[in-house]
C-alpha cells in the first residue's frame, strides 16, 4: 500500500472515531439530563405538602393520586394551587435543561425533540415517583408546564380553556381532559405546528389525559364526582338569589 494513501486512511478513521467519540459523548450527556428530568419530575409535591402541613399521606384519601386534583379535594384549594404551581414548574424546568447542551440552542428541530424527552422524561417521574414508591398522579400539571416550555402559546390556551371549565363546574378532572384535548386542536388545526413528532405527542397527550380520567368520567356522569372548594362565594351567591 502505497504510503500516501496509507496516511489518507489513517486520517479518515482518526476523524471517524473523533466523530464517534463526540457523539457518545453527547448522547451520555443528553441521557444524564433525561435521568436528572425523570428526578426532578419525582418530586412528590403533595407528598411534602400533606406531610409537612397536615401529617398525612395524601395518597390515603379521596382518589388516591399524588396529584394537585387530589390536594384541591382533600386539603382544599390554597394547598391546591401549591401543588398545582409546583408541578408545572417541574415540568418548565426539566424541559429548559437542554440550555445545558448548547449544541441544541441553534437547532430547531433537534431541539424540540430534545425538549419533549426531557418533559416526557418528568411526566414519567411524576406519575411513577422514585421518591415516593412509584405511586404518583396523572401527570397532568406537569404535562402543562412542559408544553408552556416548549410553545407556550399553545400552552396558554390550554390554560384558559382549563381556567374558564373549572370556573363554570369546579370540577379539575373535567378541566384537566378538556384541556388536553384542545392540546392538539391548537396544535394541528388552529397553529397548525410543522413539526410532526410535536404532532403526534399532542395526540398521545389528549388520548392518555381521557384513559387515565375513565373513572372520573364515570362519576361525572353519574353526578358524583366531587368538586374542588373554590368559588365558594359565587356558589353562596347563586344560590341565594334563587331561593330569593
């Protein structure tokens, strides 16, 4: 073998296995972000809160879920909202992690695919804790803030679809499926987003939202599903003027 072309060889697999070494390199580092995610989202929220102001298990009463619907039930409304805050923020925060990869703060698409791992990633630590027996919520907080990272748009009117049911019926579980369908009418229908992996997450998302509320349903058609303790007065003022 000629000894130039021996040298060009060389060369090509000393770059191949730069390469190589580089793009380990990175997908090591964008596993230990979706591993550090999945901790984040194992936060158990209202776990801390129940304990912490109430000495309880809030996995022991009402429906059994370490969720801000569940809390809102049990510990009533301020409690609630703590919870409800504190899970999107999770979820905000697992999806900003990609600024730790800065190849992928000037790639769109790369991006936006890193970003739904990364908040997938926290909505599977949510509903399967590792600090709390992998016995979670729904996910459904947590879902809202990763959206609100990613298109927060999108995001905020899914919030005020959610905001406007619960001030009509009180009822968060009815609140939470009707916003996560309106996910993917925003997504492929209203702003009509290009990107097909956010497409298709959108549709998993209202699917999963409706499947884990079956029972929630169930009650609300049966007129038993317990409402959440806010908007009390209006209730009180409503009821007054009829029996006026």
């Amino acid at each position: 073998m000629p000894l130039r072309t021996f040298i060009s060889r060389l060369k090509a697999d000393f770059c191949y296995f730069c390469t190589l070494q580089l793009k380990l390199k990175k997908q090591m580092k964008e596993l230990a972000l979706i591993i550090l995610s999945y901790l984040i989202g194992s936060i158990p929220t209202a776990l801390i809160i129940s304990r912490r102001f109430f000495g309880i298990d809030i996995r022991d009463y009402g429906s059994g879920n370490m969720g801000a619907t569940n809390t809102f039930r049990v510990l009533g409304s301020r409690y609630g909202t703590m919870v409800m805050v504190f899970d999107i923020l999770k979820g905000m925060a697992a999806v900003m992690l990609y600024n730790f990869l800065p190849f992928y703060v000037n790639n769109d698409l790369e991006r936006t695919n890193l970003m739904l791992g990364l908040g997938l990633s926290a909505v599977i630590g949510h509903v399967f804790p590792v600090f709390a027996g992998f016995k979670g919520g729904k996910g459904v907080a947590t879902l809202l803030g990763m959206v609100l990272a990613i298109q927060p748009v999108i995001a905020v009117s899914c919030i005020g679809i959610f905001v406007l049911v619960l001030f009509l019926t009180r009822y968060v579980s009815l609140s939470s499926i009707l916003a996560a369908v309106a996910l993917p009418i925003c997504v492929l229908w209203i702003w009509n987003e290009n990107e097909l992996l956010y497409r298709i997450f959108a549709l998993i998302v209202a699917i999963l939202v409706v499947v884990t509320h079956q029972k929630n349903i169930g009650r609300i058609l049966r007129g038993v599903e317990s409402r959440v303790p806010i908007f009390k007065n209006r209730d009180k003022r409503k009821t007054r003027r009829n029996n006026g």
